[in-house]
C-alpha cells in the first residue's frame, strides 16, 4: 500500500505521466467535461470532497509551473479565489474568461471532479518540472 500522497490510484498515475507543460483541470461538480478527456470523478456527495482539499491534495505531488483560473472567481466565488491565491503562492498566475477556461480543458490529460458545489471553483494546473 502506499504510504504518502494520495491513495486514488488513477489519479497518482495521471499525476507520474504528465510532461513539463502537460495540463490538469480540478474543477466542480457543475463544470461540463470534454469526453474525450480523462475524467476522474472524485465527486461523493454535496461537498465532498471540496475543492480546496483536492487542490492541496495534489499538490503535495505535482511540481506546478503555472496555472489558470477564470476571471468570474475573484467576484462569484472570492472565498475561493483567496484560497487558491495562498495555496498557489509563488507560482505563475494566468487569467481568462470562464468560457475560455471550459475550451482550455479539451487541452488537459485529465479532468478531476470534486464534489465541490460552489460557483467558478476551477483551475487548471500546468505541469512543471523538478530540475
């Protein structure tokens, strides 16, 4: 069994494939997902699990470079917003329109959804690398 990290077995294997550049979304349970994408439904009940866990989840594992969020969250959702802006701290932030963002996920390796149910609770994360 393993002994740190998360213990989603598809999800740790998405995370060990991804490439310098490579993209991952972790978004609500209301985002629509591309079918041609990789979806790992995280989804349990109303809120669980949230968001902001699953985001710190997986950064305990992905070296992230940059990532993107929509420009709706800083207003719709600011209690997210301020919560990705402390977790992300020192990594390089983009901005786009949600509408962007929902085409930005055709892009990613994989889609994780959570059972977070607030407004504008996206991001998607780009890969980095460790050396």
């Amino acid at each position: 069994m393993k002994k740190i990290g998360t213990l989603n077995s598809l999800l740790s294997q998405t995370i060990s494939e991804l490439g310098h550049t490579d993209k991952i979304v972790i978004c609500d349970s209301g985002l629509s997902i591309p079918s041609h994408v990789r979806r790992i439904d995280l989804a349990l009940k109303n809120g669980t699990p949230s968001f902001m866990d699953t985001l710190r989840t997986v950064l305990e594992e992905m070296q992230v470079e940059k990532y993107y969020i929509a420009q709706e969250t800083r207003t719709r959702n600011p209690d997210i917003h301020r919560q990705i802006q402390t977790a992300m701290s020192g990594i390089a932030e983009s901005t786009l329109s949600h509408e962007e963002l929902k085409l930005l996920t055709h892009q990613a390796k994989a889609v994780i959804r959570t059972g977070e149910c607030t407004p504008y609770a996206n991001i998607v994360l780009e890969s980095g690398v460790i050396f």
